[in-house]
C-alpha cells in the first residue's frame, strides 16, 4: 500500500511551520499554472524533488511510491491531451480521422501531465512533513481559523493511515484466502471494488463514534479552544515560502514581456 500519511522527522521542512508550507504549495500551484513550456516544467519537477530528498528527507522509496499515483494520472491526461487537443496550425506528426498528433497538442499534453505531477508531489511533500495537531493549532492561532472548521482537516489527516491500513489488511485477508492473485487491468478493478464496502461501512462507523465522542466532551461549545502547546513559527520557513513567491512574481513578468504584454 502507500504511504501519505505524517512521517515524523528532523528535516528542514519538518521544522518550519504548516502555514509557510501551505504558502509554499500555493505558490508552486500558481507557478505550474502560469507555465506553458514543459522544459521549464520539468525544471521545476527537477527543484520539488530535491525539496522531497534533501530539505524534507523523505525516504525515496515511500515518496517515489506516493510519487507514482501521480504519474499515473499526468499519463493519462497526456495520452487524453495529446490525442483530442487541437492542432493550432503546426506541424502534422500523426493524422487519423478525427485524431490529430501535433506539435501544438504535443507541448500542451506534456505540460499538463508535468504540471499535475508538479502539484500533486508538492502536496505530497506537505502530507508526509506536516504533523496534523501541529496544522491544527498554526490554522487556529496565525490564519484565525474557527477550531471547529480547523479540527475538519485534522480528522482528514488523522484517518488516512487508519484507513490505510485497513485496506492493508483487506488485501492480506483476501491473499489468504486466494483472491486478487491475478495480474490485468481488471484484476485492479476488481480489487478496488472489494475494498470500497468495508472501507465505507468502516468510515461511517467511525464518524459516528467520533461524532458521539466529541458531543461527549462538548466540542463546539464555546467559541474559543484553549492551546495547550505553543509551537513556534521560524523565520526560515517564512523565507523559503517568500522566495518561492518572489520566483513566481519573477516568472510571471517574464511571461508577461515574453508575450508581449508589457511592451504593448
């Protein structure tokens, strides 16, 4: 199975504080936005991984397996983009009734397929270096964030490993048992739907405790929450996430006077 949950550690971006690494992610979400050449996306996807092995320190097996969800999907967006983006009158490479393989549609689906990769291993990176009571208690205390709304995502966070794992052990149930031996496409197809019942009768189950325990303990009753541990804020985070803005700013010129915005 894999791994997104909270690894524990002493890396760079597990010292800085969630907020920065939140202003972080969205600046590499507007910055994989904004650009339109895949060589300057794969230069970015070059930078996000360096983050992932040498500033957070992941372990390149777990976050290459986390990483590989991803390229799956920037795969099939590739394949989807380059088979029905339109031509923009250049260069013919492959014509086959109504599909169309052109340069144009060629630069913009491995664009695509980078750019959700770009995305989805920054957010990864965020996933595995941010402790969820730590989240909890930065959107409460800098972004003002009503504990009720901020306690939403800490439950998020919180039962990804649990249901990980009991999908972990579904799996080890049914190869006991001989099922989901098969190799294929359909043979996946098949594992995802054994798992979709008891995970979601299970997920329902511990909502519903959750739920009654937290009207046990009178969760939402008063209109503060007192914070009992004071984590702190170090301006290096701070700083990583203003370059990272800055490099957006700077890159967003440079488009604007590469197109000719500017100048006109």
């Amino acid at each position: 199975m894999l791994q997104f949950s909270y690894l524990p550690g002493e890396s760079f971006f597990h010292r800085i504080d969630p907020v920065s690494k939140f202003a972080w992610l969205i600046a590499i979400a507007f910055i994989a936005y904004i650009v339109t050449t895949p060589l300057h996306q794969l230069v970015m996807a070059i930078l996000i991984v360096i983050c992932a092995l040498l500033l957070a320190k992941l372990p390149a097996r777990k976050f290459f397996a986390g990483f590989s969800v991803f390229m799956s999907f920037a795969v099939f967006l590739f394949i989807l983009q380059l088979l029905f983006a339109p031509p923009e009158n250049t260069r013919i490479y492959f014509e086959f009734g109504i599909i169309r393989i052109s340069e144009a549609s060629l630069r913009f689906a491995m664009n695509l397929g980078i750019r959700v990769i770009n995305v989805g291993s920054s957010a990864l990176i965020f996933t595995m270096t941010t402790e969820p009571a730590r989240l909890v208690n930065s959107m409460i205390t800098i972004l003002r964030v009503p504990y009720r709304f901020a306690y939403a995502f800490y439950a998020a966070l919180r039962y990804i490993p649990v249901f990980e794992n009991e999908a972990r052990n579904i799996l080890n149930a049914h190869a006991v048992r001989g099922a989901g031996m098969d190799e294929g496409f359909l043979s996946k197809v098949r594992m995802v739907t054994r798992l979709t019942v008891p995970l979601l009768i299970s997920g329902l189950r511990r909502a519903k405790n959750s739920a009654i325990a937290m009207e046990g303990r009178a969760f939402g009753a008063y209109p503060t929450k007192t914070i009992r541990v004071d984590y702190p804020v170090p301006r290096s985070g701070i700083l990583f996430a203003v370059v990272w803005w800055l490099a957006f700013v700077a890159y967003f010129i440079y488009v604007l006077n590469t197109t000719g915005f500017i100048r006109t």
